[in-house]
C-alpha cells in the first residue's frame, strides 16, 4: 500500500526514487530534507523545501517524518526549482 500526497503541478518537475532520508528538519516556516542518494538536479543548500504553514507542507512533513522513523524509503518524490534555484517539493509518497 502506497501513501502520498500531491502538491499542484509543476512545469518541469523532476521525479525520483526511491530514496532514503539523509537528514530532515524544520526552520522558521520551511521544512527541508537531503536524501542519501545525489538529486538529479542541483538544489539551493542541498535541500528539497517544503512550507509548513499550509496544510500540503503539513501532510509532506507526515509523511517524510513516516518514512523516517520507519527506516523505509521515500518511494517517489517530485520537486522543481524556483527562480531563486530553491527546490520545493510537488509530490511525495511513501
């Protein structure tokens, strides 16, 4: 059984997994994760970042969190680039 959540579609976003969690945190509004794997394209800080302000940052957070402590990867994460080369999350499942 899969678990994910979908965030609104981004043009271009890149797709990857699965993948397991480096390091995870929180700071100010923006979460962030870093995977053990390089991502496909070049991240701001080496970071994927997601706001946890809104409800879909919450539900990211969940189930990153999830598959944290489970030890279990992250199956598929899609994330794209603003124009300030931060990578935000688009998709995440578990």
């Amino acid at each position: 059984m899969a678990f994910g959540l979908c965030f609104p579609a981004a043009a271009g976003a890149v797709s990857q997994g699965p993948v397991m969690i480096d390091r995870l945190g929180v700071q100010w509004n923006s979460g962030y994760v870093d995977f053990t794997v390089p991502f496909s394209e070049p991240c701001l800080n080496g970071v994927i970042y997601f706001d946890i302000t809104t409800d879909a940052g919450k539900g990211a957070l969940s189930v990153l969190l999830t598959a944290q402590a489970s030890g279990k990867p992250v199956r598929r994460i899609d994330y794209s680039t603003d124009s300030q080369g931060r990578c935000l999350i688009d998709l995440v499942q578990l």
